[in-house]
C-alpha cells in the first residue's frame, strides 16, 4: 500500500551527499569499464588491436567525459561566506530529469564498451541513445507541435447556443 500524505522533500545538505555518492558511482564505473576494455583489447590483444580499437575507445573517453562533466556541473553546490551550504545543487536523482539522460548514456557507454571485449559489431548498441533522443524529441516536442489541431483552441461558445443547450437539458430533467 502506497503512503498517504505528501510526498517528502529532500533537504540541501541530503541533496548535495546523494549527489556526492551518485558521482561517485558512475566515475567507478566509467573506470571500471575503461579498465576492462583497456586489459583486454589494447593488452592482451594488443596485436589485434585496429585502429577502430582505438578509435571507438577514445570516443568512448569523449562521451564519458562530456556526461561526466555535464552532472558534476548540474551537481555543484554554492557554500556561504560562512563555509555552511547554501545551495546543494540539482538533484542527480531527480526522475525526469537530465541528469537522468546523462546517465544512461554512461551506463550505455560501459556496457557497450565491456560487450565490445567479445565483438566490435557490439558497438552498434551505441546507436540506441541517438533513437532513443529522436524519439524523446518525437514524444515531447515535435509530434505534439505537428499534430496539434488548431480548432482545439478554446473557441468563445455563443450565447444563443448556450441558452439553447440549457433549455434542452432542463427539458430531459
């Protein structure tokens, strides 16, 4: 059974220590994945490694950076001339929101990068998060906006055509 009674808030300083362990994580996990592919492909095959090895590494590098970069600066909290803190920064847990995106797209990114330990043709996976913002794109902007019907606009009812409709309703009661 599900709580009753408004939703609890979460307060500056318990805002600024999740972001603090949510950035924590996902940097384990950018190196953790880094490490991996890096033992595998570019040690131990070393002699196989194409220059597509190397490529999509550093482009992986490029993307877990620019997430990296992005939710730390959505996550910098602002402190008081007095040291306390003043503004936790956004909230990285927050559902709906960037930070979210941001995330995915480093999850994405590692599993890819650990999957490409077997395959090169896994990293067409990478694929899914350019569909998956084209279709956010669809759902949330451009298919309402194409779609949207313009007598859907509230339209002034006439005053004949009311006082008609209510006599007709007063006749069925």
């Amino acid at each position: 059974m599900a709580p009753k009674g408004k939703v609890g808030t979460k307060g500056k300083k318990q805002i600024f220590e999740e972001n603090k362990e949510t950035l924590k994580f996902y940097l384990r996990i950018i190196l953790g994945a880094n490490a991996i592919y890096g033992v595998v492909n570019l040690v131990i095959f070393y002699t196989t490694a194409s220059f597509w090895t190397w490529a999509v590494f550093v482009l992986s590098v490029v993307i877990y950076g620019a997430s990296y970069h992005s939710m730390r600066s959505m996550a910098k909290a602002s402190f008081a001339a007095d040291g306390s803190l003043s503004d936790g920064g956004i909230d990285l847990n927050m559902e709906q929101g960037m930070a979210e995106h941001l995330k995915d797209v480093i999850l994405l990114t590692a599993i890819v990068q650990v999957l490409s330990c077997l395959s090169l043709y896994v990293w067409c996976f990478w694929l899914l998060a350019p569909g998956r913002a084209l279709y956010l794109l669809w759902v949330n902007i451009l298919g309402p906006w194409l779609t949207a019907d313009s007598a859907a606009a509230p339209q002034e009812p006439n005053e004949r055509k009311q006082r008609r409709q209510e006599r007709r309703q007063m006749k069925r009661f």
